[in-house]
C-alpha cells in the first residue's frame, strides 16, 4: 500500500493548477495526508518603499486561503504558504525538501504560446529535479475524475527495463494492488528491429525476427511483475512498435487509463534529451493524471506501508 504523509501543491491560480488543487486535496482526504498548498509570487518591493506592496501580498495570501477553502474535503489537513521568488521552480524543490514530502501534486498549462512558455518554466525543472514524485494534472484531463473520490480503475505504467522505469513499475503496481485495479505494462519498440542490423543475412526473416523479439520483451515484462500481485489486481504485459509517447498515449486511450506512471532519469542533459522529451510530450496530450518517479535517490520512490 502507497503512504502518502505529506503532499506538497503549488498553485498560480490558473484554471489548471485549480484542477491541480482539487486533485490534491482529494488524495489527501483519501490518504489521510497533510496537504500543504504554496504560491510562489514574484518578488515585490519592500512595504517600506511601496505601500502598495504590502496591499497585493494580503490580496494574494487572501486569495490563496480562499482557493483552499473552495475546495477543502472534511477532516482534511491543508495549510498555506506565500513566497516570494523569481525562480518559483527552485522555491518548489526546495520546500520539498524542507517538508519531506512524499509527492508534488502539480498542474501544466498545456501547449501553445505563453502556455507552453509556463510549462517549460516550471513543470519541466520539477520533472529532472525533483527528487520526489511529480503527479501532474494535464490541461487535457478528463474532467469527469475531479467529480468522484481518488480511485484508479486502469493504470498504465510505461518500462524501458532502465533503473527509473522499474521504480515506477514498483510504485504503478502498489497502486494497482490498492485500488483493485487492471494494470497495463507496456515496452515500446521504437527503432525497427531490421534497422538495427547492419547486414541481415540472405534468409533473414523479418517477421519471425520481431516475433521474437516482441516474446522475449513480453518474457521480461512479466518476470518483473511479483506473482503476488496477481493476487490483488489484474496484470497484462504489452509490446508495442513505434514512437515511445505515442505509444503509451494511445494505449492509454483505448484501455481508458485513468493514471499513467512513467521514471525519468534524472538531471542530466542527455536524460532530458531522450527520456524526457517522451515525458514532456505525454503530459501535453494526456487526458488523465501522470506520475513521474525519478530515479536515483532512495526517496524517490512513494514511501510503501509495511
């Protein structure tokens, strides 16, 4: 079982991170968590050089009482915190780290324009350095799933056998095991196996080639899944060809994925090239929440109840 003590929910006061503050506070009903809510503001002058200043950061702190308010669940611990930073991704990290949580509950602003410009700021640090676990609300949610407690039916969890992707599987089967759910493991091939053979022999059957190779990766997928799993939700294993996001995104859609879980591989910059441009792409056309469990720390992972 997945414990959750603290959640950790910036907000701007968006449409999306709202749906990101619901969310949140949803889980931490469910989990029994305290859920602490921050904005980070831009810094303003001192209040003895500016009385306005002062004025906006009561109208915000105000503000942001009132966003908790609106959407508080009963019995549930939600506090508030105002900062003040040009660097709202760093101040996030940071008081992460300070409040130990076990999750950051984030929402993105989609794809176009000044959206996508606030998505690169802010979302994308979290995703390659946080060492806690992202759980981010697309701008395309289905927003059906804010309207009903925290329950997954179908969980789909992306593995290309690296060291993040297995602490993912990890954390997407605990969930599955909790909620009951039907869980989806799924590889993507995404190179062509005959382009990866320099000279195939004159004989070299193709078709019997990816047969093989889709078996083998199906062999791997399963052997990962613990046979006690079996027990408390239902697994499947698939192989796909093709591109890695676009893949898992229309896997998504046709088992009616109600949450994604996929690792990323950390801060460096060919990870961010290669792993995480999948990730970034996921979570501007996914329609239901997506876990990122980065790899590399022993708390990167959700903590597990004994």
């Amino acid at each position: 079982m997945i414990e959750l003590n603290r959640i950790l929910c910036p907000i701007d006061f968006s449409e999306y991170s709202d749906h990101a503050l619901r969310y949140a506070m949803k889980m931490a009903h469910w989990y029994g968590a305290q859920l602490h809510v921050l904005h980070v503001m831009p810094p303003l002058p001192p209040s003895t050089m500016s009385p306005l200043s002062e004025a906006g950061r009561r109208l915000t702190a105000r503000s942001l009482a009132a966003a908790v308010e609106r959407w508080r669940e009963p019995h549930t611990d939600a506090t508030t915190e105002l900062m003040e930073s040009a660097d709202p991704s760093a101040r996030i990290l940071e008081r992460a780290e300070q409040l130990d949580v076990d999750l950051i509950v984030v929402g993105s602003h989609g794809r176009k324009g000044v959206e996508r410009m606030l998505l690169g700021s802010v979302v994308e640090p979290l995703l390659h350095q946080s060492r806690r676990p992202v759980f981010v609300i697309p701008a395309g949610l289905n927003l059906a799933q804010l309207e009903r407690p925290v329950a997954f039916t179908h969980v789909v969890c992306a593995v290309d056998f690296g060291a993040p992707s297995l602490a993912a599987l990890a954390q997407a089967v605990s969930i599955a095991e909790e909620s009951d759910a039907r869980l989806t493991v799924l590889n993507v091939i995404e190179k062509p196996l005959e382009l990866t053979i320099p000279l195939p022999p004159p004989d070299f059957d193709v078709y019997q080639a990816r047969a093989e190779a889709e078996a083998s990766r199906l062999r791997r997928l399963h052997a990962l899944v613990p046979e006690s799993a079996h027990a408390f939700c239902s697994v499947e294993t698939a192989v796909l060809e093709g591109g890695a996001s676009r893949s898992l995104l229309q896997l998504a859609e046709q088992r009616h994925a109600d949450l994604i879980v996929m690792g990323v591989h950390g801060r460096r910059a060919l990870d961010v090239a290669v792993f995480g441009s999948n990730a970034k792409d996921v979570i501007r056309r996914a329609h239901c929440p997506v876990l990122i469990v980065p790899g590399g720390s022993r708390r990167a992972a959700l903590r597990t109840a004994s």
